[in-house]
C-alpha cells in the first residue's frame, strides 16, 4: 500500500471562542485527508489553530510532496523524518506531525479492520468521563452548568475553569464541592497565575476542597515555577498539554514539574509519541492523562490512546454534539465512554457541517 494523494480542508466557525482564562482565539481547525492506492483514507484533524491558514500552507506546501509514494504503515519512519525535517528545526508545527501520524493510524486500522485502541494494545473498554467546562462562570451559574452535565451524561466528575484571582476562584470551588460533596473535582487556571507566589497561595486555598488537581497554574513553559510549587503543595499539580514531544517530556519529568502530565496526541507528536511518553511517566511513577479538546477527530484520537493505556480519565468538552462534526458524536453514559469500536478511528464526518463551515 502506498500513498498518492494528501488533501487539506480548512473548517472556521467564527471568532471568540473562549475557554477559561486565556483571551478569545479563533474557533478553526484542519482537515487533512491522506489517501492511498488501495483507496483506503486517513483523516486526522488538528486542534484550534490561531490561523488554521498558517496550518494548511505548511501542509500542502512540504507535506503534501512529502507524503505520497510513502508506505502509511512505516509509521515511525515517517515520524522520524517529518520531526527531523520540520520541528528539530522549528519550521514546522507540532500538530502537522501529530495530525499525519493520526492519519496514519486511521489508514492502518481500516486495513486491519481493527479500531486504534486495540492496534495500540488494548487495555480496557470503557473509562471515566469527567465533563470540562468551558470558561469561568459565578458560583451559581457553574452549579447550573454542571447539574445539566450530571442530568445529560452522568457524570461524576468535573473539570472547573478558573484564574479570576484566588477570592474568585475560591467561590466558585467551594460552591461546587458544597453542592457536589461526592464529586471529582478538577480545575484548570489556564496559566492565569504569573508567580510562584500567587499560585502557592492558590493552592493553599483550594487545599480544603479535596480537589483532584489543579491544572498548569503557571505559564505553561515555566517548568521551573511548576517544579518549585509542586514541591510546596497538598494538591497534585497536573500539566503538559502544550508540549511536544519525547524529548520535552523527558525535561519535564526529570524537573519533577508535574504529578499527573497531560499530553494531547493532536499536539504532541501523534498516538505513538504519547505512547513513549507515557510509559516514561510510567517508570517514574506520574500519572498519564491526557489533554482533550477539540473536534470529534481529536476526542477519537485521545480517547483510542486512553483506551491502551493506564489512564482513567477522559476529558469530555462540554460544548454541543454537533461541535464534534461527526455523523455519531461520541457520548457519555453514566458518566463513562466506551470504546469506539470500528476500525481505525472509528467515526465519520457529519457531511453536512463539514461542507457548511468548510472555507477552502
């Protein structure tokens, strides 16, 4: 099987998506469509792109003479050279060479009439949701928010947004462990905090929560204030979902930065990269849960790594079905997801939406 074509579809939904503390970005992203000689396809998808024109030029100005006459089953050769070639070298960008590696998986899994999860060596079926809020609400409205989450897919577990400063942020907390006694609790400051400082005196307030842990409460390139709080906190500090690579998330482990890392098979490399990383957490005995957030081809994507691995939570972004752009959007029931079983990745794009937002 060789590869003959690569296709590149740009999808924009608007302006002001907002999520948590950081500023409104552009609600697009990219397609890329990799299709073989035996007419097998692999789609993968990247996560909201600041210009998801910036994306696409690069992919159709080197990948799309890189890929074709290439075997899509010599996965980690193409990702050896595409690193190489492109990211060593900072002219490409992480989620180009996470979104071709998905690709690649999707082409296999169709081939082998196997879903990824199992490709990948399975581990189980079915894993713990926790449902992620969108942005920062007051205490009321988030109490209103997660009851319909728990009335909608059962969950039992909840991922807060904060970095309204510490009083704030205390609020809305406390509200929710008051409603919810029995809940998981997450929350992610979306590096809302600038010092070290700060950011101990948040988690010294939210200690009393019984909380899960407290997401990249810092800038998330100071590995070293990250190191230095979690020396100083009760709660576990949770990380990594805008890094790339092996190598990056070698420094961070070794920094002893995080106590549950956090990488995002769309951003890190591709499904085999989290892989590796993984099982480094692993031997140093940090917990491996990745980021999720984005289209349906990005929650595929992580969930089929969750599903062959020890990680016992997915991420479930709490923004409408038919964001997914998939023609069966992926749910929650009683607050778990189970396996998606077709092969490879094991969803198809809603036509539809696709050709409704697509822009070129």
């Amino acid at each position: 099987m060789k590869i003959v074509d690569v296709k590149t579809h740009l999808i924009y939904l608007g302006e002001g998506l907002k999520i948590g503390s950081m500023p409104p970005m552009k609600n697009s992203g990219v397609f890329i469509q990799i299709i073989t000689d035996e007419g097998i396809e692999g789609w993968g998808v990247s996560h909201f792109a600041s210009s998801g024109m910036a994306l696409k030029i690069l992919l159709d100005e080197y990948f799309k003479g890189y890929l074709p006459g290439k075997d899509p089953f010599m996965v980690d050769m193409i990702f050896d050279e595409i690193n190489n070639y492109t990211n060593r070298i900072m002219y490409g960008m992480p989620q180009a060479t996470s979104m071709i590696q998905i690709a690649l998986m999707d082409i296999i899994g169709k081939a082998t009439k196997q879903p990824i999860y199992k490709l990948m060596g399975g581990r189980k079926k079915e894993v713990k949701a926790y449902i992620s809020l969108n942005y920062t609400e007051s205490p009321e409205s988030t109490v209103e928010t997660v009851q319909r989450a728990i009335d909608e897919g059962g969950y039992q577990a909840v991922k807060l947004r904060i970095g309204q400063g510490i009083r704030k942020d205390e609020m809305v907390v406390k509200a929710v462990r008051e409603t919810y006694p029995e809940m998981d609790i997450m929350v992610d400051a979306n590096s809302a905090y600038k010092t070290v400082v700060e950011a101990v005196k948040l988690v010294k307030t939210l200690d009393k929560y019984d909380l899960a842990w407290i997401e990249e409460p810092l800038a998330s390139d100071n590995l070293n204030g990250h190191a230095r709080l979690r020396e100083l906190s009760q709660v576990p500090i949770a990380g990594g979902e805008n890094d790339y690579g092996l190598f990056r998330f070698e420094d961070i482990l070794s920094r002893g930065c995080y106590d549950i890392i956090q990488p995002d098979v769309t951003r890190c490399g591709g499904p085999w990269e989290v892989k590796k990383i993984d099982a480094l957490a692993e031997v140093r005995g940090v917990s491996c849960i990745p980021h999720t957030w984005g289209y349906g081809h990005v929650m595929a994507a992580n969930l089929h790594n969750i599903m062959a691995s020890r990680c016992e939570y997915f991420e479930f972004p709490n923004y409408p079905a038919n964001f997914q752009f998939l023609e069966e959007p992926i749910k929650a029931v009683d607050g778990f997801v189970p396996a998606l079983e077709r092969p490879g990745l094991g969803v198809e794009i809603n036509q539809e939406l696709f050709e409704n937002f697509k822009k070129a």
